[in-house]
C-alpha cells in the first residue's frame, strides 16, 4: 500500500509537471530563436484564457471562441513582435527584459479593461473523476491535460528537427549574422516564433483556467515556469519536458513526504529552491550549452 501511495503520489506529479512543460515552452520558444526572456507570457496565458471565456459568456459555441481566441493570440503575438521589440533589435538584453515586463503589465492592464476582473469557470467538458490502474487512482482530466501539453510540446520538438522552417528557426537561434547572410529573413521568423508563442499561451490558458479557474492567479502560476528552464536549459524543447518532469514529481514527494516535517506549503517553494541548488551545480541547465568566456 505504502509503494502504491507513492507511485500515485509520483504520477500525480508527474502529470503536473508536463503541464509546467508546456508553459515553459513559450518561453522556449521566444529565448530560443530571438536570445528575449519573454516575462509577458504569463499575461499572454491570463489573456488567453479570459478571451476565450469572454467569447463563451457572449454566447459563442467551444469551437468558434476557440478559433476567435486563437486569432487573436496569433495577431496580438505578430503585433508584439512588430510593434515592440523589433524596435528593440541590438539593444541590450536588459532592454529587452524590461520591455517585456512592460508589456506584461500592459497585457494585464488590457484584460481587465475588456473582459473585467471576476474569477471565471472554464468546461472543457473533462470531468475530473479519478480512475484506478494497478491500484493507483490517477485524475482524468491531469491524464487528459497532460496528454494535450506532451502532444504540442512533442509536435513543436519535431517541428524544429524535422522541417525546412524548423531547420531556420535554429539557425536563427545560433547566429542571427549568420543566418541573415544565407537569406534567412529574421523579422518573418520572430513573426512566427511570436505567432506560435500566443498558440501555446491559448492552450497553457484553457488548461490552467480549466483546473484553477480563470483569475489573474493564473499570470503565478506561469512563474512556475522559470525553475523548470533552469533546470532543463532556456534553449532547450527537451529540456523543457525534462524539466517539467523533475519540478512536478519533486514538488509533490517534498510536499507529502516533507511537509508533515517542515508544517506543509512546500509545494508552493520547493521547485524555486530545487532551481537554486541546481544554478549552484550545473547554471546553463541539464539540456544547455556551455558558454566558455575568456577572461
């Protein structure tokens, strides 16, 4: 009874944890081909998830608010791109950062001023009823979300492996000199990666606001985030899952296991202080790349 506890234990939070994989991969995604710590994806996922809920409440069906809501996160992903940090080419990364905290707090600011500030429910027409394999109860709707977070997060890994745009994505990544000398146009890649970034804040929103409710809580949960990149890499898709994977199971065991010893919460800071050890031994991460600089 006591292995089978901990095995359900264990694959509760490793469920979670795909579904922390899945919102560190926006900002994979953005870092990865632009070198920008995008700190606006957690307000992208917070909009997400009140648009499309708004669009419910003005009486649309799930599909057409979904594809609405997916309209608008590509073209509000494209147009910050445009608007904001193209503007922002060469300047130092801590330019950058803060224009993205900026944009957070604007994002935040704007989803308040249109669909307002109540807490909204979220249906995904998933019921949450647990169901028994081997003797370990294990959520439905944990299976079904992070079923749909491994699906995208291993769509897009074989999508930057596998196809010709992938492929440029990369080199982008590496050398953005280098890639403007072969013919790769930089603008129209930062286009799509941004374009794609809002695609994954719409899917991290509806399954987040589905299990938490839609609250502007949600732009927290997303910093969740941040311990599973520096433990997987900041340029890494696989690292993002690996990640995902360790910050999920390791804060459900603490919190179980530890949490009668240290008066609980230690689910809500446990991933924080695994990152901190973690930057101590290994700081690019398990999946990044080293950078040796002479001194």
């Amino acid at each position: 009874m006591e292995f089978q506890f901990f095995l359900e234990v264990l694959v509760g939070g490793l469920l979670a944890g795909v579904m922390y994989s899945l919102v560190a991969l926006g900002f994979v995604l953005i870092y990865k081909a632009s070198g920008v710590f995008n700190f606006a994806q957690g307000a992208l996922v917070l909009f997400a998830a009140l648009t499309f809920v708004g669009f419910q409440n003005m009486g649309l069906p799930f599909w057409a608010a979904l594809i609405i809501t997916l309209g608008v996160m590509v073209l509000m992903g494209i147009g910050i791109e445009k608007i904001v940090l193209r503007r922002l080419v060469n300047q130092p990364p801590i330019s950058l950062f803060m224009a993205t905290i900026g944009l957070s707090f604007f994002i935040e600011g704007l989803a308040q001023m249109v669909w307002g500030t109540e807490v909204h429910g979220l249906e995904l027409g998933i019921t949450d009823e647990p169901f028994e394999v081997g003797g370990v109860f294990i959520s439905s709707f944990d299976l079904f979300a992070a079923g749909i977070s491994g699906t995208l997060v291993a769509v897009l890994a074989l999508f930057f492996q596998k196809t010709k745009l992938g492929r440029a994505l990369r080199a982008v990544a590496d050398d953005h000199q280098a890639a403007l000398s072969v013919g790769i146009p930089l603008q129209h890649i930062w286009a799509i990666v941004w374009a794609v970034a809002g695609f994954v804040a719409l899917v991290a929103g509806l399954l987040w606001g589905s299990r938490l409710g839609v609250q502007f809580a949600l732009t927290l949960v997303v910093l969740k985030a941040l311990p599973v990149l520096i433990l997987g890499g900041f340029t890494s898709v696989p690292g993002a899952i690996v990640g995902g994977l360790i910050v999920g199971a390791g804060e459900k065991l603490a919190e179980v296991y530890l949490g009668p010893y240290l008066s609980g919460g230690i689910e809500n800071w446990f991933a924080y202080v695994l990152a901190l050890v973690f930057l101590m031994v290994r700081p690019e991460g398990l999946f990044g790349e080293r950078h040796i600089e002479r001194v």
